[in-house]
C-alpha cells in the first residue's frame, strides 16, 4: 500500500480525512475521484499520487493516526440513512438530535429482534405493545410485554405505565401527536414497586420493504444493567439494517459504542399462535 507522507504544515485537504478519521459519521461519504484528488493535494507537486486509487491511500501525520481511505468512505456510509441520538444518562462522543415519532406510529405490536440485556437471553419471540392511554396528557403509553421461555410454549406478560419525562436538548419541542423521547416506566400489579426509564434513540422505515424499526435504551436499575433492544414491526429485520443500527451505535462513541459490541440476536421462533 502506497503512503503519502507530510513532511510540513498538514494542508487542509488532509486535515479533513484526518477529520474523518476521527468522527466518520460528520463527514459525508466520498467518491473514489474526490477521494484521490484529495490525497493529491495533501503532497504538493505529486503527479503520481493523483492518479492514485482511493482504496490504496493512507494519510499518516506525525500526531494523528493512519487510516485508510477506503475504512473512511465505508464508515461514512454504512450508517447514513440511520441516525441515532446518545441515551440522555451515557456519555457520548457525538450529541446528534433525533425528533420522535408520531403517537400513532409508535403504537402497535413491535418484535424484539437484538438486545444487550441479559434477560432476553432465555426467552424467545418477545413482543411489546404500545397503546395510547385516553385522556392523559401529556399521553402515557399502556405497556405490555410478552414473551415465551426458551423451553415452553406459555405466554408470558409483564403490564406497565409509560410516563413521559423531558430529555432537554434532543430535539425541538414535539408536536401535539408526537411520542416522547424518553419515558418512566412503572409496574402494574405487583409489579407497581418496580420502575425503571426508557428512551428512543432512533426509529425509521426500512426500504424496500413495508417493515419499520426502532432503537430503545433502558437506563440501568437495581435489577438490570443498562442496555438497548431493537425493534422490529414485521418478523425480523434485514441483515444491512441491523448492520447499519450497530455502525450508527458504535458511531456515537463512549459508553454508547460498547454497548454496540455486546448486542445478540433474541430468539424468534414459529411457537406463537396469538
């Protein structure tokens, strides 16, 4: 692999890859010609390096790491169509605002796909359901969890109260229908003692397909570590989207990009008949 070296003063075309280097997700992604007349012009009087590929160029400076380009377009891209905003109690890298959704495109059945959360390890075809609680303002969300046993057939259910709690800096102030940012969850039954907070951290269509997604973090509590879940409206999501939500995770940084590292697949199966 060719290298193009600086010997003085790095000239701003290679400061910006550096840039990109160091936070992918504010660069936007670049062409293989913009790419090579970029590493060009970080050598002054090089012919050769202008007819360079953009998958053979390395940009090393004596301060700043070496990455190469082709890492850099790819990290760009993988994660440009899904965008995420960081939990309001971790720290991140990156601080991008994501308004929420629309109440009536929250509510409904979601197919919980991956999760960090130990818990979801030992059950299968987990299921939660949203729906409006009438004459709440600002709206709270019935919350309904179902699920099976890795080894049974009985249906499970765990029955809450989402209340919406203020996460300042996300976003614009909503909308008169839109969903929260970030709930406080509460038990019903003899599970009223038990509590515990809930964000969206991003949500969208898949395309090509008629599914949607959504991304939720859960605050850690005296029972359960922090952790995310995805979701899924039909069956499970594509390969490419799940890829993207890790690289849009992972992009954020800090305690939010570890996360990223410990997601699993939880497990769906044909066993449910409701």
């Amino acid at each position: 692999m060719k290298k193009l070296h600086t010997t003085s003063q790095l000239p701003l075309s290679a400061k910006l890859l550096n840039s990109c280097a160091t936070i992918p997700r504010q660069c936007a992604p670049l062409s293989p010609q913009r790419a090579s007349s970029l590493a060009a012009s970080s050598q002054p009087g090089s012919s050769h390096a202008a007819n360079t590929s953009a998958s053979s160029v390395l940009v090393t400076t004596p301060s700043l790491p070496s990455y190469p380009l082709s890492l850099l377009v790819n990290s760009t891209t993988m994660s440009s169509d899904i965008t995420l905003r960081s939990p309001s109690s971790l720290k991140s890298e990156i601080q991008p605002s994501v308004s929420p959704p629309t109440l009536a495109w929250l509510q409904g059945s979601w197919n919980v796909t991956h999760s960090t959360l130990p818990m979801w390890k030992k059950s299968r075809n987990v299921r939660i359901t949203y729906k409006q609680i009438p004459n709440t303002s600002p709206a709270h969300l019935d919350d309904l969890v179902t699920y099976q046993s890795l080894d049974s057939t009985k249906l499970k259910t765990v029955r809450g109260i989402d209340k919406p709690f203020d996460v300042p800096g996300t976003a614009p102030e909503p909308a008169e229908d839109a969903a929260s940012p970030a709930y406080q969850w509460r038990g019903k039954g003899w599970l009223a003692i038990a509590s515990s907070k809930w964000e969206i951290l991003g949500y969208g269509d898949v395309p090509g397909s008629d599914n949607q997604w959504v991304v939720t973090y859960f605050a850690k509590t005296l029972f359960t570590p922090a952790g995310v879940d995805f979701y899924s409206r039909k069956g499970g999501l594509n390969e490419e989207t799940i890829e993207k939500i890790k690289a849009a995770l992972a992009g954020l940084g800090g305690e939010v990009a570890n996360l990223a590292k410990e997601i699993f697949p939880v497990k769906m199966d044909d066993a449910r008949t409701d």
